[in-house]
C-alpha cells in the first residue's frame, strides 16, 4: 500500500469524494476544513423546531453516490437511503397556470400536451434531442478533464464533433425552445434548466437543452433525513476508511517548492505532504492560498455564475398543493436574467423557488407546519446593497406568493433566517457568493473553466463547482472523481 500522504482543503462534497477515492487506492488522506462541520454548502440548520436544508436541494443521478460505497466495498444502506419522486416539481404561472411536471416520461408528456400549446409527440422528440446531446458529449465535458490531450484522443469525442450541428452550440438555449415551442409557458419551462448551472437562457448555449434529459430520464430524489444525509453518508464512509480529517482548521497557504506542491500552512504550523487538492474555488485558492504564484488572469476573471438569496421560513400552515419543489415564475423572465447579469440587480418580480422537505420528511417541521427554502437567483457580490435588496426582495416575495396561493403568506412565517451572497462567500469561500464558479454564459465557458490541475505547480489539483463545467451534487462528485483518476494515473508512471 502507498504511503504517500495526500491533503485536501475543504471537505466539500467534491472533496469528500476525492478522498473516499484516495483513501481506496492506499494513498493517506487527512482533510482540513475551516468550519466545524462538513460538506461546504452541503449542510443544515435548526431554528424553533424547524430543520433545513442549507444549500443544494435536488438529487438526481444517485449512481455517483451509490459508486463510492461500491468502490469501498461497503452496504450503502447502513448509511443511506432514498426514495424516488413521482412529482419532479409543482410550476406556478403569473395567468393562473399550474403544471406539474411528473417523473415518467410519457405521463409528462400527456399533461404538457393538456396545459400547453403542444402535442405529447413533440415533447418526446424534444427530450430525445436532449438525450442525443447528453450521449454525445457526457464523456467529453462531464466525466473527463477538458485539459488533457487523451480526453480529445478517444471515440467518444470523434462521435461528439461527427455530431456537433446538432449540439446548438451556435445558438442560444431561449432561441432553440423558442424555435421549437409556440407556447411561451413552456418555452420558459425549458428555458429554466440553465439555472442549473448558474447561467442565463438568454446567453448560455443550445446545448444546455440536455440537462432536461438529466432529470427526466434519471429521475429526482430524496433523501431519507434531507439533503444534509448525503453528507453524513460521505463524512461517515470516510471516517470508515481511515480519512483523517482537521475541522476548524483554516488553510492559509499551500506551500511551493521548486514549482512543486510541498504541504501546507493551517494555523500557523507547517504540515508536509505529497500531494495537494483544493477544494475551495479557484479564486480565493489563488488569491489566499497562493500568493506568490503568477494567477492564472484570464481565467479567474471569467464571469461569475448567479448566487442566491435564501429565506429559511417556518411556516404555521400546510399547503396541499405544494410538493417537495415549487417554482414560481417570474412574468418577464427576460427582463430578470437581464437584472442578474448585466445590472447586477435583482428583478422586482423575480421566480422564486420553495422547497419544503417537511413534504417526505416530516419531523423536519412541527406538526400541521412545514419548513419553506425559498430561493430567488440572485448576481454575486460586488458591493451592492444587500441590506436594501433583502428588504425589498422579502416584501415582493410575500406578495407574490400571497397572490398565487392565495394566502397571505406573511401571516403563517413564525421564524426566518437568511442567507445572502455575502454570507455565501464568507462560510462556503465561494468567490462572490456564486454557487458554480463562472458562468456558463459563453460557448467556449467549459473550456475556460480552470483545469482539475495545474499546468505549472506540481502535485497540485483543482476539484468542486469551480473546474467542473456544470453544478450540482453529481458534478461535484465527478470531479471528485476525476481528480482521484488523474493523481492514480501519474502515481502509476512514478
């Protein structure tokens, strides 16, 4: 077994994966995490009875998860267990309209084709086209490193660029459903699924229409005991394995020697290893942790992917009509990403998300209660005011609910907390608060994206939302994966 020694900054759910991955390959892995707890902004909170969710709340593709206790030869269900959604989301529409968009293909298809101007064929054929594009490129941009000669040297991207007219790479994602859908309802309903990864419908390319294809055809899930169980399976499954891990223990700087990655410096005391991963994004690893190392410019100024403002609501009432995910839509959904991305303002009338776990998990608020997530997008921190776009933002909010529900929302809230992009940056190091790095805003973005490594220091490696084109629990287990591949790749040739 190798007894090389291997440090990782931040104990994010890319990062945990990394060192599950590690830990089975023999290397020793010790993790060092400023907070007191685990999984970056994968966590939770308690507030008078109410348990929530803090960041990430959809799970989709489990396989990732499930791979990890594979690897490790352990019974994943002694740690974790989920259950599958029938309804994927509950969708609200300013002119009265509710869809519910269900989990089997062919039944979502049959209730479009009833709300929308539609039929059910053409549905199908629009989520056929997804599947195409996430077939032809899934190898290439979400389970390889762009940054590697072998990545472009396989079949797989021979097949991607034999296909690359069907990929919409040239064209918008909002222009390509408008093209295909006469209703603009479900034109925004498609337009949507560039929020995944931070982005605008508006600016991110046509080939973001496959991430349809993601949750449809896998599938949503949930947790038993909330989002939060995946970082408690991870945490746990590591601990098993032998990883060590350093909480409330800040990383202030990766130490280099000879364009070599020696070790680190957490709090104040040298500590000496083989190998280095940052788990942080990629910009305050460079700024903080790095700073006498050349920054690599034109990367890290790549545009920033949205944040988000997050109300913690405990809410005295129960809504039937509400599942485990709800949009509300905004009325110009142009006019809001416009606000994000070039005003760096939040919209009057933004779209609003509410999730409420208590729907699948109901000790996670008081009896007759449900505990509400309400998310709006929101652009990064640069210096506005966020104290007054709280304010305002909280007040349209309410009012906007209280219209589509038809129940005055403000009444039924019996505790808040709050999480802003300020608060974002400062618990999660997330450079301005953005939840996946830089945008996607831009055809070549994935390409722009930091490499899993770096070109110039070695035994350096980059993993999280930052360096993985794309957001999400999966993603992030990806990198994870994708570092731990390309260390035991080079350990290997040593």
């Amino acid at each position: 077994m190798s007894k090389k020694k291997v440090i990782i900054v931040g104990s994010g759910v890319a990062g945990l994966a990394a060192a599950i991955r590690l830990r089975n390959q023999g290397f020793e892995v010790v993790v060092f995490e400023a907070n007191s707890y685990p999984g970056g902004k994968l966590t939770e909170i308690y507030e008078k009875g109410y348990r929530f969710d803090c960041g990430p709340s959809l799970f989709t593709m489990p396989q990732f998860v499930e791979n990890l206790f594979e690897i490790s030869n352990k019974n994943i269900s002694e740690y974790f267990d989920y259950t599958k959604k029938e309804v994927v989301c509950n969708y609200f529409y300013e002119d009265g309209t509710k869809f519910t968009a269900l989990s089997d293909i062919n039944d979502f298809a049959r209730e479009a084709a009833q709300i929308f101007d539609v039929k059910s064929d053409h549905i199908l054929k629009y989520f056929k086209r997804s599947k195409l594009k996430y077939d032809l490129t899934s190898s290439l941009f979400l389970e390889n490193s762009l940054h590697k000669l072998s990545t472009y040297l396989s079949k797989d991207t021979l097949r991607a660029i034999a296909g690359i007219n069907s990929l919409g790479i040239n064209t918008k994602l909002h222009s390509y459903n408008a093209e295909i859908f006469k209703d603009p309802r479900l034109v925004q309903f498609f337009d949507r699924f560039a929020t995944y990864n931070g982005s605008s419908p508006y600016l991110t390319p046509g080939i973001m229409s496959m991430i349809p294809h993601l949750e449809q055809h896998y599938g949503t899930f949930f947790p038993k005991g909330g989002m939060h169980r995946i970082t408690k399976a991870l945490y746990q499954l590591a601990l098993d394995l032998g990883v060590q891990f350093r909480f409330d223990t800040k990383v202030e700087e990766i130490l280099i020697e000879n364009n070599k990655a020696v070790g680190i410096i957490a709090n104040k005391t040298k500590v000496l290893a083989d190998i280095i991963i940052s788990n942080m994004d990629v910009v305050p690893t460079y700024k903080k942790l790095l700073p006498n190392q050349k920054e690599p410019r034109k990367t890290l100024k790549q545009p920033r992917s949205s944040s988000a403002l997050i109300f913690y609501w405990g809410i005295k009432k129960e809504f039937p009509e509400l599942d485990l995910h709800n949009i509300f839509f905004s009325e110009n959904y142009k006019e809001e990403f416009e606000y994000i991305f070039e005003k760096k303002d939040v919209y009057k009338d933004p779209t609003i998300y509410v999730n409420i776990t208590a729907k699948n998990e109901p000790n996670d608020a008081p009896k007759g209660c449900e505990n509400w997530f309400v998310m709006i997008n929101v652009p990064g921190n640069e210096g506005q005011n966020w104290d007054a776009i709280i304010e305002s933002s909280r007040k349209q909010i309410i009012e906007k609910l209280t219209r589509l529900l038809d129940v005055p929302i403000k009444e039924y809230i019996e505790t808040e907390l709050i999480l802003d992009p300020r608060s974002i940056e400062t618990k999660t190091q997330s450079y301005q608060g953005s939840l996946y790095g830089s945008s996607s805003n831009n055809k070549f973005a994935a390409f722009l994206r930091h490499p899993n490594f770096s070109k110039k220091i070695k035994k350096l490696y980059f993993c999280g939302g930052s360096v993985h084109p794309g957001g999400g629990i999966p993603l992030c287990l990806l990198s994870g994966k994708i570092v731990a591949e390309l260390i035991q790749k080079e350990h290997k040739h040593e």
